[in-house]
C-alpha cells in the first residue's frame, strides 16, 4: 500500500477536452481499484486546464511541446514533486496514476504526430500513439529523479484501442501488488 | 462520441476524499451523485507545498468558473480563501456534512437550484 497521485481528469472528468468525458465526474474504474486496495488518493492537477483551457482541441505531444507550456508543467510538478517528497518521507511507495496516450499525462504511451497543426482536421483512429511519456509527466519525472525519488507508474487507457475495463483494472491491480509496469 | 460531463465540481477536503476508518466516505457520495472532485491538500503537508498546491487548484477554478461550471466546497483548508482571491473568485457555498445523508441533500438541493449546471453559460463541449 501507498499514495496514488492521480491524474486530475480520474477524480474530475469535467477537466477533459470537449467530448472526452467518459462519466459525469469521478472516473470509479481506477478509483475503486486504489481503494480496494488500501492506497491512499491524492490528485494531481490538470495540466492542459490552466494553460490551454477548456474549449482546448485534442493535441498530440508536439503542439503542447512549447517553452511556455514546459515552464507550466515545471511550475506545477515542484508542488506536486514536494507532495510526493512528503509521503516519501512517510515511508510511503508512490505510484503516478496517469492516463495512456494523453500528450501531457501519458505515463508509457503519449501521442505524436509531428505534421499536426493549422486547420484541424485529422482522420478517426490512433496513428499518434507511441510510447513514451506526456510533458508534464516528463517534467514530474524530471523533478522526482532530481529529488532522487523512485516510483511506479499506471495509467487510464481510454484512449487505446482495445480498451477493455477488465484489462485496466489488471494492469493496475498488476502495478499496486508487484510493482509490475 | 457524447461528453458525459456534469458542469458541477466540489471542491474537497482530503478527509472526505481518504476518509479514516468510520468517518464519511465524501467521495464516494459525489461519486453517485455525478460531482466532480477538486481535492484539496491534505493537511499535514508542508505550507509551502501546500500554497503551491492550492494556487494550482485556483488556476484551474477560475478557468471552470470563467465557463459557468458550478462549484461547492466541502470541508475546509487553510489557506483556501486566499487561494481562491488571488484568482478573483470568492469561497463557494459550503457544507461540512457529517453524513452521506447531509452530503447528498446539499448537493441536490443545489442540483435543483441549478439544474442546467454550466449549460448555456458555458461554451464547453457538446451535450
């Protein structure tokens, strides 16, 4: 058992970009699965909210890789990285629950597409998914080795295909017991 | 694909987000009632995390509030109020609620005093 520092969107689906809310506030699936296994909850801010907005389009990682938008995500992952250096302290293990293929909260899998920009138009599908981390997770990462901190990582996986809850629940419950990515 | 949003956010003090034992499980209340959760610090962090947590959490306040997403707070946190001002934004009505009864009668009273939630104010997402 542990802290979970969660994504903002898990405890708070009216931070996603327009037409991503898959419920109408609190995301239970991972939810219920940090509980059930006795980890602590602590959330972790939306990224893209603050800077970009809420009428933001969807964006793979290179439109949201800016100097602006990476000063932002430092600013926030030293509060977040202090949070974590606390239970650190604690004795706690931490785990970064994160949500796979986001350009900013991606733990593994993030999104790229270097052409994408102007008009937005772009075909259904997930050609932009690669793996690899989002900014912000980037940063954090950045921010928690420079503190020496280890930690785990999961992520919600809405967005890649296949998605099936069973299997997202498995991972998660694979990364809270063992340790396992 | 259907935005499932509600337009509403509670703003949450971490002991009804990680309840100790026999103590109200706030989140799970605003879970079923379709809210959306803003935690706040919890309170033994350090004031320095914890003021850096919280100009966060206004940050992204006032963007919702600029849309019309309605707010709550439950619970309380030091240092909230003056979070939240620096942002311009005053305190949102609040309720300290010592069950899930309490918890989910002032939510929906607050679902009937605004339904639509940030419906029409707002120019977020499609519905």
């Amino acid at each position: 058992m542990g802290v979970a520092f969660v994504a903002h969107c898990l405890l708070n689906q009216n931070s996603k970009v327009g037409d991503g809310a898959h419920c109408a506030g609190v995301y239970s699936p991972i939810v219920d699965v940090l509980r059930d296994k006795g980890w602590r909850i602590e959330q972790m801010p939306c990224p893209e909210l603050a800077f970009a907005g809420l009428n933001r389009f969807w964006a793979v990682r290179e439109q949201y890789d800016t100097a602006a938008f990476r000063r932002h995500c430092r600013r926030l992952a030293v509060a977040v990285a202090g949070a974590i250096a606390a239970r650190v302290r604690q004795g706690e293990d931490v785990v970064l629950v994160g949500v796979e293929g986001s350009p900013s909260m991606g733990v593994t899998i993030t999104s790229s597409d270097p052409e994408r920009g102007g008009r937005p138009a772009w075909p259904d599908g997930s050609p932009e998914l690669t793996s690899g981390e989002g900014i912000f997770v980037e940063e954090l990462h950045s921010e928690l080795d420079r503190r020496g901190i280890a930690f785990l990582v999961a992520g919600e996986r809405h967005a890649i295909p296949g998605f099936e809850e069973a299997d997202q629940r498995t991972r998660l419950e694979s990364v809270l017991e063992r340790g396992d990515a | 694909m259907r935005d499932a949003r509600s337009y509403r956010i509670a703003l949450v003090a971490d002991c009804y987000v990680n309840p100790a034992p026999g103590q109200l499980d706030g989140l799970a209340v605003l879970a079923a009632a379709g809210w959306g959760v803003m935690q706040l610090p919890a309170d033994d962090y350090p004031a320095e995390v914890a003021q850096q947590l919280l100009a966060g959490i206004a940050e992204q306040v006032e963007e919702f509030s600029r849309h019309g997403y309605t707010f709550v707070l439950v619970g309380e946190r030091d240092g909230l109020a003056a979070a939240l001002a620096q942002a311009g934004l005053a305190v949102p009505d609040r309720i300290a609620p010592a069950s899930a009864d309490e918890l989910a009668g002032f939510l929906a009273l607050r679902y009937r005093q605004d339904p639509a939630g940030g419906a029409g104010r707002g120019v977020t997402g499609s519905r």
